[in-house]
C-alpha cells in the first residue's frame, strides 16, 4: 500500500466492527485497532500497522493509567491511529 493510498484511505471514517460492548476492530487505512474489555471497567485497546509487518503502534498496556469504557479505548485508538498516520505520511 502506497502513502499516497494510505492519505486516501485515512479520510474515510473509522468503521468498528465485532461486539461494541465486549471485543471490536476496526481496519482504517492499513491500521487495526482493536479494543476489548478485560475486567469491570477496564479496556484494553491497540493499534497495529499492518502494512509494517503488524508492528505495534501504540497499545494500553504502554500507559499506567486506566481506560474505563469501550467509548474511551475506541476513541484513545482512533486518537493514536490518528496521531501515528499524520506523522508517517507528512515525511
């Protein structure tokens, strides 16, 4: 996948799919975030770059603080996959 599809495909929306209130992915140009509950309130979320080898981007387990609902680890995904395709696209 070129960048120049890559920038395409990031104007599209973010679409997840799968249980929104259990375990979701959404694929959104050459990304996959996904997030999942774990226990009570906590989630869980990660994104991955699938055109690199589905290295790692960015993921919950980085950070010490918690993310409580599936609205916040979708939107801390989204935010992430967001922040990372800004910057490997405008070098």
């Amino acid at each position: 996948m070129t960048k120049e599809e890559r920038l395409k495909l990031s104007r599209e929306p973010i679409i997840w799919t799968g249980d929104l209130l259990d375990d979701c992915t959404a694929e959104w140009a050459g990304l996959m975030l996904r997030a999942e509950w774990m226990d009570e309130e906590y989630w869980w979320w990660a994104v991955y770059d699938m055109v690199n080898n589905e290295e790692t981007v960015d993921s919950s387990n980085e950070y010490e603080s918690i993310f409580i609902g599936a609205a916040a680890a979708r939107a801390k995904a989204e935010s992430v996959a967001g922040a990372y395709l800004a910057k490997i696209l405008t070098t």
